[in-house]
C-alpha cells in the first residue's frame, strides 16, 4: 500500500464518520426534544437505564446507521472500475480512484 492510498483511504474514513457523527448529534437533539428517556422503559423491560445511558446508547445506534448511510454513498460514489478488483493489472491500485472532483489536488 502506497503513502497516497493510505492517505486517500482517511480520507475517505472521514468522509463517512464525520458526517456521521454531526447526522448523529442532530438525531439525538431532534428526538429526545420529543421522547422522554423515561418513557421508554416498557421497550427495555429488565434493564435498569439511566436517562443518561439511554441518550448514549440512542446516539451510538444513530451514528451506526449515519455512518451505514455515508458509507453506502461514498460506496456508490467510486467508479465501477475502481471496484472491479478482479480486472486490475498486477502492479496497478485502480481501487484508490477518487470520484472526479474529489481528488486532493481540488482539481
């Protein structure tokens, strides 16, 4: 792996987990505007809950499926050459293309 693909590759991870996690934040501030933690204790039957506990496990679940979502985008994003790792000749990382005008240059 090249310095340029390793770097292309953070790159990317932030792509989908910053993104994410501002998606995350905004869920959690939307929804518990409306649901009280308080309530929610007949979907966890046994399980003693703080509000506190409950704000954090909603947010990680929220940042799971934003990320999911990201993901999925940059995914869908990338040339289809760039996912065909079956036809890239020996010596050749076509998997660390960019979609055109995401390069880093800003080109």
């Amino acid at each position: 792996m090249t310095p340029r693909s390793d770097g292309l590759r953070s790159h990317r991870w932030m792509w989908v987990v910053w993104p994410a996690f501002l998606v995350a934040g905004l869920m959690e501030a939307v929804v518990f505007a409306f649901v009280d933690p308080q309530d929610l204790r007949g979907l966890a039957q046994g399980w003693a809950l703080s509000p506190e506990a409950v704000y954090t496990l909603a947010f990680f679940v929220f940042w799971g499926l934003a990320m999911l979502s990201s993901g999925l985008t940059t995914l869908l994003s990338l040339s289809p050459s760039a996912l065909d790792l079956s036809a890239t000749p020996k010596g050749s990382n076509t998997a660390t293309s960019v979609p055109e005008g995401l390069n880093d240059k800003g080109d």
